[in-house]
C-alpha cells in the first residue's frame, strides 16, 4: 500500500462517507484496517467512499497531512461519515484531542463510526467513554516508549540475549585509503561517495573518528611526576661548644 495517499472512489454530489488509516512508524502496512472498514462500509451500505490513507505516521506527530486534508473536508461538508477502527487511530494524543474532534464533527453533521466500539458517540455517555479512551491511548503510547528506552538502556549495559550490539551494524570502511584520497589527494567528497559507495555523512563521521586517533597518538605521553625527597632531618646541625 502506498503511504499517505487519497483513494478517491467516484464521489457523488451530495455529502459522502470515508475511512480513515493510519499505521504509526515500523508498524504494520494499515492492510487489516482498510480490509475492516472496506468490508463494513460495504455491508452499511455506505458506497461509494474515499479512503484517507496515512502511513507511517504517530498518533501524537504533530502534523499529519492525510488527516488535516480530510478534517478541511468534513469543515467544507463535503463528509457525511467517517469510520475508523479505533479512537487511537485518530490520536494518541489524550482525551482533550478526541473531543475536539468528536466536536468538530458534531458541528458538522459528520457521523464517527468506530467498528470496533459499539458506543453512540453523539451522547454524553459516549463523550465520557471517548475521553477515557483518549487517555489510554496516550498512556499506552508513553508507556511503549518508555518500555522501548528501557530496553535499549539494558542492552547497552549488559548486552542483547544475542551478543549482537543493538542498533545499526557498524560499516566497514578502509578509512586508511579514505585518509589518503581525502586529506593527502585532496580528493573531493563527490568522488570518495562514489568510490566507497557510502553517505558523505557516514564517510565524514569515519574519517573524523579516524583522524581524532591519529592526533591522539601525536600527544606526548605525560612526564612523570618528580619523587619526593626521602623524609629526614634537614635542620643545621648545632655548632660544637668550646
């Protein structure tokens, strides 16, 4: 599926339905959630629909594209119905942002249809419950990264259950032959790229950490610290009477 896109069924003059999916960073493709809300549109009988796709993209992010435009279109009543799977999808955020939204669709005459909740969101019942559910999605999603930055902590200190480092493996490089080309030939950083196949930023931060080495081995090593004088008894001998 591509990411943030706007699937336009043929529309009809008057008002009409979407669905709307978002699938946050290193997620899942939103497939499961379009299959839903395809399959429970069709049975409402709520063809045809436009299809607001938003990929890769946080609940809390502060911007999201793909929700702003369909938001622009139901302030336009241009948007009868929505339909999402859960609160969440639409934001992480907390409580106060789902009743704002829950407000700008009542003051437009848009129906929020949630297919995995059977709660009447027009009522005060369905408010209370729509802010609670808010607060959890965003308790749940500061819970995940502070799981996440737990673990990432452990795993640098006492090591994954692999032995593997966490994060990127570590990129060869001959920085020796980078050094030479670069510093001694003066070779620019468009031909380095090309010759080593890598970022200009990977290949500076290599030849930086490598340098840095070089200028570390220049210092001297520092001078001892002199010994002290052994503890004695320096004061002037007295002179010897007559």
């Amino acid at each position: 599926m591509e990411a943030n896109q706007l699937h336009d069924r043929p529309v009809p003059e008057m008002p009409h339905h979407c669905l709307y999916v978002r699938a946050s960073p290193g997620g899942n493709d939103g497939e499961a959630q379009l299959y839903e809300l395809r399959r429970y549109l069709e049975e409402s009988g709520c063809a045809p629909w436009r299809e607001f796709l938003e990929l890769g993209v946080s609940g809390d992010a502060p911007h999201r594209p793909v929700w702003e435009s369909m938001i622009s279109e139901v302030r336009r009543g241009k948007i009868q119905t929505v339909a999402v799977t859960e609160l969440s999808r639409i934001s992480r955020i907390g409580g106060g942002a789902i009743l704002e939204t829950l407000d700008v669709f009542r003051r437009y005459r848009t129906r929020l249809i949630v297919t995995r909740l059977g709660v009447d969101y027009e009522t005060a019942a369905g408010r209370i419950v729509a802010a609670v559910l808010g607060e959890v999605a965003a308790a749940e999603l500061a819970d995940l990264r502070q799981r996440i930055r737990a673990g990432i902590d452990r795993a640098r200190e006492v090591g994954t259950r692999s032995g593997n480092a966490i994060g990127r493996p570590e990129v060869a490089v001959d920085v020796e032959r980078l050094y030479r080309l670069r510093v001694d030939g003066n070779k620019p950083w468009a031909e380095c790229v090309k010759i080593f196949g890598l970022s200009e930023r990977t290949l500076a931060r290599k030849l930086k950490r490598y340098t840095a080495g070089l200028e570390s081995d220049k210092t001297p090593p520092p001078q001892p610290t002199p010994a002290a004088a052994p503890a004695g008894d320096h004061s002037e001998p007295c002179p010897q009477g007559e």
